[in-house]
C-alpha cells in the first residue's frame, strides 16, 4: 500500500506574474513538502530568482494565484547577493532568531570565526556567513538562490553536509551539476512561463529534458504541416460566406496565432567562437623549482611543472591558497622568490579574471566592447558591428548603453568572455568562468574550450567543469604543497585522497583547525560484472531499426506522391487525414528508428571493447 501523500509546507498554485508588458509566470504550480531537496532550473532571464522571491514573500507579489504556507513555518531565503550587518558575524547570525549556540557552531562549521567583522568580508566569506545564519535559525524551508558561487570546492561540500543534515524542505537554484546532482531529489523546469516537474534528481534532468523537448519539437512539426495545408486553403480563396468556411478561416488564425506563440518562446540561443591566432611554440610554459611566500605563510614551495601546446589545465584548492597567483607566476607576472618561469615562442594570451576587473562601474557595453571607439569590433580579424557581435552573447541593443554595473553577474561574466573571445589567442585563462552562468551557456562554453586548438588554464571550483575538460589538474592545499596529477577533480581524489586533509584558505584551515570542511569522496559502488555483447532484446531491436531504416524512405516517398495531388483534400477529406496521420506515424517511427539504431551501435562497440 502506497505511503500517503505529505501536504506541503510551502506551495504556490495558479501563479502569474508580469514584469511590465512581458509575461514571466502563467499557471505556475509548485509545492515543497517537508525534508524534500528540490532544484529549480531554467535558462538565465526564465524568472527564477523572482520565482524564489515569490515563494519567500520577499519583494515579489504575483498577478494572481495563491501562496501557502503551513501556520508557523519558517522560511529562509539566502540571495545571490546577500547583505551582511551588524558589528560581528556572531551579531549577523544572530539577527533573525538563532540561539548564540547554533551560530558559534554553523559558523564554524563553514570556517569562520564568531567575533570576525562584517566588514572587508571577500565574496566567499559572505556567501558562507549567509549560509551559516540560514541552518543557524533552523528553517522549515530553505530557499538558496546560486548559493555555491563564490564557494571553494570543500565550503560547497560543507553545504551538501548541512542539507544532507538538516530537516528543512530545500528549493535550490544553482548552475553547479555535481553539486545538484549530490543533493536532490526533486526537479522543477522553469520553461515557457510554466514550471514543470520531474520527481528525481537532477542527475535525470537532462534524459528527460531532451525527452520533452524532443516531444514539443514533433509537435511543433506537425503544427508547422497542419499549417501547410490550411495556408493551401486560405490561398485558394473562400467560397461564398458560409459558416463552416468562417469557421475554418478563424481556426487558422488560431493556428497561426499558436505557431507565433511558440516562435516567441523559443530561447536565444548564445553564439561563441574562439579561433586560435595561429600556433605557438610546443612548449608553453616550464616553471622550476617556483617558490612564493607571503611573510611567514608559503604559498608555493618547489613547484615544477611543463605545459605543452593544447594541454588543459585546472586549478584547484580552497579560496585563499594562492591559485591566482601561482597562475600568475606561470605567465610571469609576479616574480617568484626562488625558481625559474620560461614562457613559449608566439604566445597570444587572453585572460578573464575573477574579479572582473576590466569592468569599470561607469563604462556602458558598447564601449567595453568597443574600447577604441566606434561602432565596430574586429572579431579575429573580422569587423562587426558592435550591436550584433553584443547580440550573440544574448545582449539587447537597449543595453548597450546602460553602465555595466546594471548587469547582472551572469551578463557581466558573458561581456568578459565577448571581448576575450574577439581577439585571437593561442593561451586562454580563465579565473573562475564558471560563476554566474546558467547550464546553457556552460555547456556551450565547454563546447567552445573542448574544441579551441590552443591551451587552457582554468581556475575552477566546479567539478563536473573540471572532470569534463581537464588534461590535468593542479591541486594547492594551502600550506606550500602543489600536486600535479593526470585528469580532472575526481582523478585528484582518486589518486591523492589525502592531499586536502588540513588544507587550508584564507580562511584557516578545513578539516581540522578554526572550520571543519572536509574533503568527503563518496566510495564508489563496486562494478558489475561487465557484459560483452547486447542483450537478447537490444538486439532484436538493432535489427528492427536496421530493417526500417532500410524501407522508410519508399513507404515515405510514397505517402507524399499520394498527397501530391492538389484535388486529393476536395475530393476525399477522409482519405487525406488517413495519409496525413501515415505520414507523420512513418516519419515519427523513422526518426526513433534512426535514434535507437545510433544509440545501440554506441553501445554494441563499447561493449566489444
């Protein structure tokens, strides 16, 4: 007998919201019922921020619909941009009812020190106190908007911790893969102003998005030749006035009215190019024997290491352990204090940095990406104009004029990567490229760095970025140590566990000492025994598709001959909607066919070995 159904403790029901004549919700339904782990994604611009404002009740009224919430639950909502008061951290922790106890003991936990100013806190730090008021004051729901940005690796294995802990609902907005991945167990889509809703994680996310996605574009298809047909109709002429005609000239244009509306729901899809300026030197850079220290505290301590042309490189270890500046060292900018740096011939280099530097708050759009004036920019040799090059990285020609600091941070880090992406390079860094950006552009970024012929460095503290794109990875654990190994973040882990044990960051040391982050690595389950052919059923399936694939494209000729003929629909509606359904079923069986084939053929080679 099923369990019954928990009500929930925080629910929204038939909610619309305009942001001034554009639409952002319609219908939204959504609940989040005790102890449930949840994520809300969707492209940048889909409302997801506003939808967790809406859900906290903080500063976002929708048009209509309901929120409910259980009598006495507490809900907590941590922004992206969280604004830390008060004289203490203690005091700030404190502020929205949590005992002294559980802010001594959650502000610890995320490596910072009780009586530690609010003032001159860095971008981190005021990520984790955020994160320690909101498990301090013990909520029912937990609503985190980006809540990993700014987090090193193990403050966003902190975070998996306390969730995984903690008894509150949690609706989690976040672009970090491996993190979701870890602590859902519910997805909700924000899509097309609707929100929909997978009961998984989002570990099952992208399978079953490619599945609705793949639905809406077969219906969109038959759309497309139902509107064919009736175009062919409208085109002929109406004959006389009669009822039935007006009827099927309103359904047109209902018709037609629908396709606009799918049309205009469509997302932008963000265009990147990187070319390389031409190739460099085979060895890029040899670093000997490096050495940096800061008074008493080592950062670097009798390092080496050689990157070659077309090496991918990643940085890791805790906020504060001094990647940015070994990264420095490398490409000769600070000068070590003992050891040798030697930079390859021909190099062109291109670097984006954490902190967005080269972002003035007064400067608009156009003119960063215009930086000697006019209304042009040479795109690796290429002029364009400034407004469609903006609009490629899905920037409106309205806000070319507005100062950067009206961007949000995810726009900010896309104008970064159009201006570095312009010029022609053959040594790409990137600090931290990952922040911000939604799962689209992500995945489109690694297409770009997966296929750029020159050589990466990449400061980083998102894992899946890292395992997807690193030919090696180099860890820094604080304390002078610097290990180079083969492969990505879970390579590292696997051939060093122990490397992190008392790492420690500008905020003292993890795992022992002032915090208690811990570099946790889940054992892997032990393999089952591997199998070296398909499956009974697999292959009587390859053989189905083989077989079809084969004789589709007569049964398809043919099928469309019959509805060549102009007079077929006057003559015999009946018959035509038979073929019309023939078509599109042949068609349909095809196209999975041509799918399932691939996928078995991938798989059959796999397994052969």
């Amino acid at each position: 007998m099923a369990a019954p159904a928990r009500a929930p403790v925080l629910a929204l029901k038939d909610v619309r919201l305009a942001d001034g004549a554009k639409p952002l919700f319609d219908g939204v339904d959504l609940a989040l019922e005790p102890r449930i782990r949840a994520c809300l994604v969707g492209r940048n611009g889909a409302g997801k921020s506003t939808l967790l404002k809406v859900l906290a009740a903080q500063g976002a009224e929708p048009d209509s619909g309901e929120r409910a919430v259980q009598p006495g639950a507490k809900v907590v909502f941590v922004s992206q941009e969280p604004e830390i008061t008060g004289e203490t951290l203690l005091d700030y922790c404190t502020a929205g009812g949590a005992q002294d106890y559980e802010a001594h003991a959650t502000l610890a936990d995320f490596g910072l020190n009780y009586d530690q100013s609010t003032k001159g806190l860095s971008g981190g730090e005021r990520r984790r106190a955020a994160l320690a008021r909101a498990f301090a004051e013990q909520p029912d729901v937990l609503l985190l908007d980006e809540p990993t940005n700014h987090l090193d690796i193990f403050a966003i294995q902190t975070l998996e911790e306390e969730l995984a802990n903690s008894k509150c609902a949690a609706l989690i907005v976040s672009h970090d893969r491996a993190f979701l991945n870890r602590v859902t167990q519910r997805t909700f889509w924000l899509e097309h102003r609707k929100v929909r809703r997978l009961d998984k994680g989002f570990a099952e996310f992208e399978t079953w998005s490619e599945q609705v996605l793949a639905a809406e574009a077969e219906e969109e298809r038959r759309l497309n030749k139902k509107l064919e047909v009736e175009n062919a109709w409208l085109a002929r002429g109406v004959q006389g006035r009669r009822a039935r005609n007006e009827g099927r000239r309103r359904a047109l244009l209902d018709l037609r009215a629908q396709k606009k509306d799918i049309q205009s729901e469509k997302r932008g899809a963000m265009s990147m190019a990187v070319e390389s300026s031409g190739t460099s030197g085979k060895r890029v850079v040899e670093a000997k024997g490096l050495t940096k220290k800061f008074g008493e505290r080592t950062i670097v301590e009798n390092f080496s290491t050689r990157i070659l042309r077309g090496d991918r490189v990643a940085l890791v270890g805790p906020n504060g352990a001094g990647k940015t500046t070994l990264v420095r060292m490398l490409l000769g900018e600070i000068e070590a204090d003992a050891g040798t740096v030697q930079l390859g011939t021909n190099l062109e280099i291109a670097y984006v940095d954490q902190n967005r530097l080269a972002l003035s708050e007064k400067i608009t759009v156009w003119d960063f990406l215009t930086p000697s004036g006019g209304d042009s920019i040479l795109v690796r040799g290429v002029s364009k104009h400034v407004a469609g090059y903006a609009k490629e990285f899905l920037f409106t020609e309205a806000q070319l004029r507005q100062p950067v600091t009206s961007l949000s941070g995810g726009e900010r880090n896309r104008l970064l990567l159009a201006r570095a992406l312009a010029s022609p390079m053959n040594l790409m860094v990137l600090d931290e490229p990952t922040n911000d950006l939604d799962m689209d552009t992500l995945d489109l970024l690694e297409e770009l760095l997966a296929d750029f012929e020159g050589t990466l460095i990449l400061v980083s503290h998102d894992r899946d970025f890292i395992d997807r794109l690193a030919t090696s990875t180099i860890a820094m654990n604080g304390h002078g140590d610097v290990l180079e190994t083969p492969g990505g973040w879970t390579d590292l882990i696997d051939q060093a566990p122990d490397f992190f044990k008392g790492a420690r960051g500008a905020a003292g040391d993890f795992a022992t000492g002032t915090g208690s982050h811990k570099a946790v690595v889940t054992p892997a389950a032990a393999p089952p025994k591997k199998a070296t052919k398909l499956s009974y059923k697999d292959q009587r399936r390859l053989e189905e598709c083989e077989a079809l694939i084969a004789d589709s494209p007569k049964i398809l000729a043919d099928l469309e001959k019959k509805l060549d003929d102009p007079n077929l629909y006057a003559r015999d509606p009946a018959g035509f909607d038979k073929i019309m359904k023939a078509l599109d079923k042949a068609r349909a069986d095809l196209a999975q066919a041509e799918e399932d084939w691939l996928m078995l053929e991938e798989k059959k080679e796999a397994l052969a070995g």
